[in-house]
C-alpha cells in the first residue's frame, strides 16, 4: 500500500494512465477486427479499406507507447499481404 503523498500520487497517475492506454488499445483492436472480418468476407475492396482506415491508428498505437513500432509494422505488413493475396 502507498504510504507517501508521492507514490499516493503515482498511484492515482497510473490508474489513470491505465484507463486510458486501455480504450486506445480497444480502439486499435477494433480496427484491425474490421479488417479481419472483411478478409474473411472476401471483398478485396472493402479489405483495403478497413486496412487504409486501421493503419494510422496502428501508427498513433505506436507514438502513444501502445504497441512497439516493429509490431505495429509486422501486424501492417501482414494484413496488407494478406489484402493483397485476395486478387490473386
């Protein structure tokens, strides 16, 4: 348990930044959800939408300390293979 003002003040501070860190994460999760699920409908087009809407929210993940720039790179990378693959 905290017992100085400063780690009562941290501790209120993490809280916070926990909610926060929390909703942006969901936020990104349902992004990358909606092109998942138009891969699997099989429209190309709808795919690269979703894609072209999730990919700067997948980048403002990274600046907000979300998620490392290579994962968010690597997830990017593969979901556009992955959109791409679909006009083959």
């Amino acid at each position: 348990m905290a017992n100085s003002p400063q780690a009562k003040k941290r501790a209120r501070q993490i809280e916070r930044r926990t909610a926060v860190n929390k909703s942006r994460r969901t936020r990104i999760r349902g992004f990358l959800r909606k092109v998942e699920e138009a891969i699997s409908g099989g429209d190309q087009a709808v795919a690269a939408d979703a894609l072209k809407a999730a990919q700067p929210e997948i980048m403002r993940g990274v600046t907000k300390g979300i998620w490392h720039k290579k994962t968010a790179s690597r997830k990017v990378s593969r979901l556009s293979a992955r959109v791409k693959a679909m006009s083959a």
